[in-house]
C-alpha cells in the first residue's frame, strides 16, 4: 500500500489581489496611480507618501510648535489624524496645536466647529478658536447682509489669512499647516493663469512660504512658516483614507460658496481628470515650471512687501486688504476694497468728502487713498460704528501656556 501523503489541492489564485502585498484582494483603485490596493496597503502608501513630502522638503526642526488649520473639514481632520500618527511614528519632536477660525457662519461654521472640538479630544491636542467677530467686528453672516452673495469670498479668504496668522501669534507657534491639496493647487494655479496673475505663481506653487518685510521695525508674522504637506495628495485619496479609517470630519460645503470663481476652475479640472487621471499633478508641475521662469522676469516679480500703517500686518501698500475692506464696511461702502486702485481711491475721496460736509466742516482737498487711511484717529472714528478697533501685531495677546484639551 502506498504511504505517499495525499498532495493537497492547488490553492485558486486570488482574484484582484493587491498590487503590492499580493496577498489579499483589493478594495480600491488609487486615483492617483491607477493602482489597485487593499485597505491596509493604501493607509501605508498614502502616510508614506505624506511622510517623504515632509522629509523630502525639510518642513520642520525637532522642537517647532505647529498649529494646524482646523476647520472640522476632511482635508484638516486627515491633516490633524496624519500630522499626529507621523509625529509620533517617526518622531518629528512637534508640539501640536489645532487652530480654528470661527467666520461667524450660522448652520455651517458653527457646526463644524464641534467637529472640530471632537477632533480635539481623539487626537488629543489642545485647540483654540478666535472668530471673525472678536477680530473685525463683523461676523460673515453681517457682511453678506451688507454686500449680498457676490464678492463675500474675497472678505472671507483675506480675513481668514490673516485672522489664522494672528491666531498663530496668539500661540506663539513657528508654523502654521493647512489641508490645502493638490486639487486646491491646481485649481489656484488655473485661476492665477486665466487671471494673468502669472507673479502669484510663486506663491501658490511654493509647498512651505512665509512673508518678509522690508520695514525697519519688523513685523511678527515674517518669522511664521506657512506650509502644505498635502501639496501633491489627490482629494479623492484623501476622502477615502477618511473614509476606511472612519474619522470623524464635517462634510457640508459653505453655504456662501457655490457662487465663489474657484468654482468654475473645480470643474474644468475635474473634467480634465476625468480624461487624464495625472491632469492634476501635471498642472501643479506646469505651475511651477511657470513660475520659475516669472522669477527670472524682473518685469513680472512681486512688489516689496512692508507694513500695513493700520495693524502692521504685512502688506505691499499702506493698508493691507483686510484693514481696506474692513474700512469700506464701517463706512457703508463695501466695494471699497474691490476693483481697481483709482476707482478705489474715487469711492474713498467720495466718503471722506461726504462724511466732512455732513459734519458741517469745509471739504478737503482730495487725498491719496493711503496718505489718508493711515491715520489712526480717522480708524478709531470709522470703526465706532461697530466699536472695534483691528488690534495691532505687536499688541495681540500672547497665550503664556497651551490651552488645555478642554478650553473651547
């Protein structure tokens, strides 16, 4: 009788195995790669990848407090999720702090914010929220009141830019990142070309930026980093990682949104991957070849950046953006920092004369726009109205200890 051991039957191949492990099917396509992964081998490539950005680019030094834009989106819950991991997996040595901006939304800000305060507490890393309000005076519900739908994406973004640099001042942090992917590059680089904004080029396709002054006394907010370590991560891979890793983000777009201009990019691009699946990585390349070659222009580079006379926030005029819009909201005249300088300056001069003949004095000779901006008296008298005074750089708070997981 033959005692040869029975050959056990041939194990079936698997079918759609994961293009890395081969050892388990695959769940997913990349929509980056056109590869086919299983859960596990797509966490690894997604944080690797992550990971390489942040090495590869020099992002951080060992000991940097870095706060994190948070706003309960899933862009900033995976930036929080992710920063977190790979601090502690590869030891970055980062203090981490979360950062939100309240811009004073009713039924969409105010409930992402508590997105945000749950991310708080699974992440476990401390969290402050400033808010429009606190800052300007307005809230972003007043100012659509005031100026209706069109337009409120250009006092959101500016305000918002520098209401997160005053929150990092607030913290005394060394940098700032923001969930910004390479979806948002792409659409910024678009709509700086279709613009012929060609020198901003350089700004948006920059992966780590922080401004510079000129001006002798310094200004606080040159010394913060401003960084994206998503700058070539897809915004479907980011929704799927959320998505397997079941973390907890707000997915509700702004109600003031679907007008805004970066819409119309959004879906040109989306059409364009939808073609070419590298359509967007190739874009942001294409941007930053473009900006290369604007920097070698003389004729095409940025203007020298100083400080605004107002708040000292950094600015390439006498005011800055967000003291030239605010202005243009205490005085009634809300288009005041939208549109060309000398159809600016008109409207200005117009107020300015309006209001001295109303108070019975006799009308001024017609001023520069900045000349007369700059005095703080004329500041303190045109924000009465809402009885908010923009708080200089220099005399913002400074937090002395991190606040505590359970401060709101």
């Amino acid at each position: 009788m033959d005692s040869t051991p029975a050959t056990p039957p041939a194990k079936k191949p698997l079918k759609n195995p994961c293009n890395l492990c081969q050892s388990v099917r695959a769940i997913l396509k990349r929509p980056k790669t056109g590869q086919q992964l299983c859960k596990e081998c797509f966490f690894h490539v997604f944080e690797t990848e992550i990971h390489n950005t942040i090495t590869d680019n020099k992002l951080f030094s060992r000991g940097d407090r870095v706060a994190i834009g948070a706003s309960g989106g899933k862009d900033s819950t995976v930036l929080a999720y992710v920063m977190k991991l790979l601090n502690d997996r590869y030891d970055y040595g980062l203090d981490l702090v979360l950062l939100s901006i309240d811009e004073g939304i009713t039924g969409y800000r105010d409930d992402s914010l508590e997105t945000v305060k749950r991310n708080r507490d699974q992440y476990q890393i401390p969290l402050l929220i400033i808010s429009y309000k606190d800052l300007y005076g307005w809230s972003m519900d007043d100012i659509v009141k005031e100026i209706g739908r069109k337009n409120n994406c250009t006092f959101c973004g500016v305000f918002r830019r520098q209401a997160l640099d005053r929150g990092a001042i607030m913290l005394n942090v060394d940098h700032i990142v923001t969930g910004h992917n390479a979806d948002d590059i792409a659409e910024t680089v678009l709509m700086n070309i279709l613009r012929g904004d060609l020198p901003r080029l350089q700004r948006c396709t920059s992966i780590i930026t922080n401004d510079t002054s000129e001006d002798s006394s310094g200004i606080e907010t040159s010394k913060i980093l401003r960084s994206k370590p998503f700058k070539y991560t897809y915004e479907k891979e980011i929704v799927m990682y959320a998505y397997f890793k079941k973390l907890d983000y707000f997915s509700t777009e702004c109600i003031y949104s679907p007008n805004a201009y970066r819409g119309h990019a959004r879906v040109f691009l989306k059409d364009l991957e939808a073609v070419r699946r590298t359509a967007i990585v190739d874009i942001i390349h294409s941007g930053e070849a473009l900006s290369a070659s604007v920097q070698a222009n003389e004729s095409t580079k940025l203007p020298t950046m100083s400080n605004c006379t107002r708040c000292g926030y950094i600015s390439s005029n006498e005011l800055c953006k967000a003291c030239l819009l605010l202005e243009g909201l205490n005085r009634g005249l809300p288009q005041l920092g939208i549109g060309q300088t000398s159809k600016i300056r008109r409207m200005h001069d117009a107020a300015a004369l309006n209001s001295t003949l109303a108070s019975g004095l006799s009308a001024p000779n017609p001023t520069s726009l900045g000349s007369e901006a700059s005095s703080a008296n004329d500041t303190n008298k045109d924000a009465s109205s809402r009885g908010v005074v923009v708080t200089h750089i220099k005399d913002l708070e400074r937090l002395t200890t991190m606040p505590t997981l359970s401060s709101v």
